[in-house]
C-alpha cells in the first residue's frame, strides 16, 4: 500500500509536494468504513483505500501522475537495460534561472510484505546525486542504505546483499557494478536481493495508465475475457446495467500494405528491400482480437455487436474493468489520470463506487479528474480529496481539502460550489462566463 509521495523539482513541480495517503483522524464522513484500510502499525492507524486529485487544465495532475511513472521506470527500466533512457525522462523545472539549483528528488513509503519502507532517489544533471533506502518493522525506522553519487552506507546486519556490490576504501564504501545513472537498488535487485526485491515487486504492482487512450489497458482487458472466467462473471454483472448480455472475442485478420512509391527507387537494393517486404505483407496477415458484445433484440433474440458500436464512455468503462478487477484481486494499486474522461457523471460515480464495494483488501485507486460532480462526501472523504494549482511564479502545488478547517462541520454533501467559487483554488482559468466573454470579445 502507497503511503505517500512527494516529489521536488519536476516538470511544473519546483518545491517539494506531498500526496499523502494516511487517513485523517477529524474526519468523519458517510463512506469512512469503506474507504478506510486499517493499519495500526508503525505509527499509522488507517490507509486511504483511494483519492481524487482536481485541478484546472494545465494545472499539473499529469504532471504529478507523470513524476510517478518516472520513479517507476528508473526503478524498474535499469533491471532490463544499463542505457541511460530511463533517467533521460526526469525534466526538470525549467522556469528559473537555475533549472539545477535543487535536485531532481523522488520519494515514496509505502507498506510492503508487513514492512514499511521509504526509498527516495535525488538527481542532478542525469546522474544520481543521492538514493536511500529506509524500513520499519515495527515503530522505529531504521537506514538500509544510503548513497551519495558512488558512495554508500549500509546496514551490515540488515541489508547483507550489498556486501558483494562494495569496496572499502579508507573509511568510505564504494559502491561497484554500478553506473552513476543506474539505482543501486535495481542492480541489487538483479542479483536477488532480499529486501531490494521486496521494493522492486511494489512498483511493480503500481500501474499507471491514461483514462484518455485505452491502447495500455485495452489488450490487458481481452486477454483477461478470454482468459479468465472469474473475471468474466465478475465483468458480465456489472454491464447488466448496460443490457450487455455477453462478451465475445474474436479474432480478424489485419493486412499490412505499403504506399506505393510515385517514381521509381533508383536504389537497387533498397528497391529489392521495398520489393521483399512488400511481398511477405501481401502473403501475410496479423491477427487481432477484439470485443464484441451480445445484447437482446426486441423478440428476445441474441445478436452480437462489434463494440465500436457503443459509446466511447461504454467502450473506456468496458476496457477499464480490466486493470479494475486485477488491482482489487491482487492487491495493487491503479492510478488512473484523466480519469472522467468521456464519462458522464453518474458513470464515473458507479466506477468509484463500484470499486469501494469490491475492494476489501489492500489495493488502491487514485484518479485525476476535472468533473465537480464528483467533489462529494458520499464518494470521498474530505483527507481523499485533493487539489493542483499554479501558484504566480507557474509553480504547481498539491494541497488537501483536509487544510480547510472551516469545513470541519459542514453539512453538505458537496463541496463543488465552494470548489467552483474559487474557496479551494485550483479553479478553471476563467473565474466566470462573463470574463472569458470579456476576453473573447475585447
């Protein structure tokens, strides 16, 4: 379970912002039992099974959904390759002077196989600056190892796979094997270390995807229809509400051609390459598997439907339950952006809620949205609502609605009013209609 994350200077990210996900003991809203994940180790008493991060266009929500990915890719990208790709993808703050005044810095903590852990990662200039790795197996935290570039100390007692990964020299450990672009805890997980291991399956078990283009759950989903039986029942009595009566895959034949050249290829052997890979094309076809659903004709007859034939909201929820379903299953944790995404408001409301009465383990859901509607304590509790802004200087900055204490005893079951009265900031650009007209008309 993620228990929070900050992130300093990335993308619109310049100071150090802080999602957390430890539940608020002041809150007292109508979902607080299903919402809640009991902990009461290490300090914590509950977890927030989910969270809604609202914020205008261009606020940064993907931007902070972005600095995840990245944390994740530099985590696990230098398990497959040494090439600096994955560091390349940490873009600094660029509106200042000094785009390096501050490193790059990621943090996360988050409980994993009965242990807390906090591992963080500092970077500057494409190389790693500082990386750390801390855990608690009971109340007090304690160092597993922490790296300045190729320097490092570490726990002899606790963390004894790093011995074959550093030399002594003098007083100071170096660490070995490993590029100043590259986690030392990626290399040690590589070689089957016990507690690196235990940090590179959680970020496994975190998937990010986009509620904008459903090419990265798309595939996921079918496989799991085709695949999967449990899956399917599960799936089938949700789209109920929809008068989906059954899915089916199917498989077509997908051809390949190539556009034919105006002129000539002056080019022997790129005209025989042309020529080559023209022919396998022409003799060859791809397979793709798509969805069809079954619906009841008005005589009470089955008819199968190509899915292109739905909504986009009905195709994006339909793909959706997929990463869904696997998330609650096994424990992991989603995050969603543009969540609302060709949803209408109640569709989004059943997804949220659909997922707070199947889950009863330890996963997690955190969406970034725009729709108001959804500001509302029967979905989210006031500790899971929170909000991205730009401060003048084009800085965003993460705040909880949590910060507002004179909403401690309210009574109303929204908050999208004050939300759109600018109560909480993080409004559209244009406070109302008539100052966009103003705009617009000059």
């Amino acid at each position: 379970m993620l228990i929070d994350y900050s992130v300093q200077n990335f993308a619109s990210f310049n100071s150090t912002q802080e999602l957390s996900l430890i539940s608020s003991t002041t809150t007292q809203e109508l979902c607080d039992l299903e919402n809640v994940h009991e902990v009461n180790k290490f300090g914590i008493k509950g977890v927030l099974q989910s969270a809604a991060i609202f914020g205008s266009n261009g606020s940064g929500k993907t931007n902070f959904v972005n600095s995840l990915k990245v944390l994740k890719n530099l985590v696990l990208g230098s398990l497959d390759s040494i090439s600096e790709s994955s560091i390349n993808y940490v873009i600094p703050f660029i509106l200042k002077k000094d785009s390096s005044d501050i490193p790059t810095e990621f943090e996360v903590s988050f409980i994993a196989e009965g242990n807390l852990y906090r591992y963080g990662i500092s970077i500057i200039n494409g190389e790693i600056e500082e990386e750390w790795l801390y855990w608690n197996k009971t109340a007090r935290e304690t160092m597993l190892f922490h790296r300045v570039k190729q320097s490092v100390n570490y726990n002899q007692r606790s963390f004894s796979e790093a011995n074959f990964f550093v030399k002594k020299e003098e007083d100071t450990w170096t660490i070995e094997k490993t590029k100043p672009h590259v986690p030392f805890l990626s290399v040690l997980s590589q070689f089957d270390g016990e507690r690196s291991s235990v940090v590179t399956r959680w970020f496994e078990k975190l998937n990010i995807i986009s509620g904008i283009r459903e090419v990265g759950f798309k595939r996921f989903t079918i496989a799991l229809f085709e695949k999967n039986s449990a899956f399917k029942l599960w799936a089938l009595e949700i789209l109920k509400s929809l008068q989906i009566e059954d899915i089916n895959i199917v498989e077509n034949e997908k051809g390949f051609s190539l556009p034919v050249p105006q002129n000539a290829i002056d080019d022997k052997d790129l005209n025989d390459a042309f020529s080559k890979l023209k022919g396998y094309l022409d003799k060859n076809s791809f397979k793709e598997k798509s969805i069809e659903i079954v619906k009841k004709t008005f005589d009470g007859e089955l008819l199968s439907l190509p899915l292109g034939m739905e909504s986009e909201g009905t195709r994006k929820l339909i793909y959706l339950l997929g990463p869904l379903y696997d998330v609650i299953k096994n424990n992991e944790i989603l995050v969603v952006d543009e969540f609302d995404n060709k949803f209408h408001t109640l569709l989004s409301k059943f997804i949220i809620q659909l997922y707070n009465k199947h889950n009863f383990g330890g996963s997690q859901l955190i969406l970034t949205c725009h729709d108001t509607n959804l500001l509302t304590n029967e979905l989210f509790r006031r500790d899971q609502i929170w909000f991205v802004e730009k401060n003048d200087n084009h800085e965003s900055q993460i705040f909880s609605l949590v910060e507002y204490k004179e909403h401690y005893t309210r009574k109303e079951k929204s908050y999208s009013r004050d939300y759109l009265l600018g109560k909480y900031g993080a409004i559209p650009l244009f406070s109302s209609i008539a100052e966009l007209g103003e705009l617009l008309n000059g």
